[in-house]
C-alpha cells in the first residue's frame, strides 16, 4: 500500500525535551481523559434520572477512595484542559507566541490547573461538612 | 495552468473539501465552555456527597437544565471534533481510519443524548 510508506509526523523522539512538549501532549492526554470522565457523568446523571437506589450506589461507588482519586485526577484534567485550552485560544487570536510569554502562561496554567483543583476539593469537603 | 478561481482557494476549500468550519466549532464550543464548566464544576464540587434529593432538585432547576443541556451539546460536540482529530493523526490505516471515525460518531452521539435525556427526566419528572 502506498500509503504505508509515506513519511509519518511528528517525528517525537529526534527533538530535546522541552517543558512546553509536556504541557502540549497534556493537553491532548487530559482531552482523551475527559472523554472517558463524560462516560462517567452521564452514568452519574443517568443513576439519578433512575431513582435514589440506583443513585445511592452510584454516590458510593464515586464516594469510594478509588472513584475519589479518579474524581480527583477528572478534577484537575478539567481544569489543566480549561486553562490551557483559554492559552490556546489567546495563541488563536495571535497572543503570547514570545518564547518568554509562552512559558510563563505555561507556567501559569499548572499554577492556575492546581489553584482551582484544591478549591473544588475544599468546596466539595466542607459541603459533606468536614 | 489550472483552470481553477481563487475563489475556491478564498472559501478555504482545498484538497480536503473543508476548511475552517471543523476548526472554528472546536473554538466556539471552548469559549462557550468556559464559563459553563467553571460553573458546572464548582457546582458538582458543591453537590458532591448529595443524596438524591437535592442532587435532582439542583438538576431540576430550570436555570441549571437549560446550563446543564447547553454544557452537554457544547461538551459532546467539542470532544467529538477533538477525538476526531486524533483518530485522524494517529490511525493511518485508511479502512481503520474510516471505521474507527464513524464508530465514534455513534458512540459519542449516543452518549451525549443520554445525557440530555437524563437531564430532561429529572427535569420534567
């Protein structure tokens, strides 16, 4: 087949690792996460559309410590993909392509990912009241 | 020489008999979800150990619905283009290629109106 021996991009392993290469493919990586985490909030929503039994279960499976550290991981993949996505979207109208820009909005966007990831957490800690 | 207009080149129609719009979708749904995830989040954060109850109260809500719905097709429709567009980068075998496009189409269409659907139960039951 021809189409097998066209040359493939991108070509990963040839270049220097580079920070801004790691927030990039995070970027994708937590996409694919949260495609996977919609699957979940329409079983969620779907559990409650159903009664409180089946929507008990569904809370005590989330409520779980391996469904709260997976909550955990949605949480900031949420967050990483809203912040970076807003970068993107700055990058779209043509700001912040300096190097210096580029990093230190990176930077801030790990920053920002964190800051709002403990804020949901602590929210979702004092409603269940401690 | 080719007999072509630029217009055809103008309307952003090339080889790929497309052009901005896949883009451009992918953009409007992000801006909308901005402030919709925010809100959604921090509401779910807040609602977290909920029992039934309030959890459908709050989904009930027409504001929080009519959010909630507006999230959904925003949401569905911004991971399917972004699902597509790795397919499209990473599958290179054309048939595979073809499959695995069309499948989660129907996968991704599937789940986002079990979604609405749900919401709309909660809402009008």
């Amino acid at each position: 087949m021809s189409e097998r021996s066209r040359p493939l991009s991108p070509h990963l392993l040839i270049y220097r690792f580079e920070w801004p290469m790691l927030l990039s493919i995070t970027h994708r990586f937590t996409g694919v996460g949260l495609a996977g985490g919609a699957i979940v909030l329409v079983w969620w929503l779907i559990a409650l559309a159903v009664g409180p039994e089946y929507f008990a279960y569904a809370q005590a499976i989330l409520g779980s410590w391996v469904g709260r550290l997976l909550l955990l991981g949605w949480t900031w993949a949420t967050f990483y993909h809203l912040c970076n996505g807003i970068r993107h979207l700055c990058w779209d109208g043509g700001w912040g392509f300096e190097l210096r820009v580029a990093r230190a909005t990176g930077v801030l966007v790990v920053i920002m990912s964190i800051v709002l990831t403990l804020a949901a957490w602590l929210i979702a800690y004092a409603a269940r009241g401690g | 020489m080719s007999e072509r207009t630029p217009l055809a080149r103008a309307r952003g129609l090339g080889a790929a008999h497309g052009g901005t719009h896949h883009w451009w979708i992918q953009r409007a749904t992000s801006v909308v979800m901005v402030p919709l995830v925010l809100w959604f989040a921090f509401s779910l954060a807040a609602l977290g150990p909920a029992d039934h109850a309030t959890a459908a109260a709050w989904v009930a809500h027409p504001v929080n619905a009519v959010l909630a719905l507006v999230l959904i097709a925003a949401m569905f429709h911004h991971l399917h283009l972004g699902l597509e567009v790795i397919i499209e980068d990473y599958v290179h075998s054309r048939w595979v290629k073809f499959a695995t496009l069309i499948l989660q189409k129907f996968v991704t269409i599937i789940f986002g109106f079990g979604a609405a659907f749900a919401v709309l139960k909660i809402a009008l039951s």
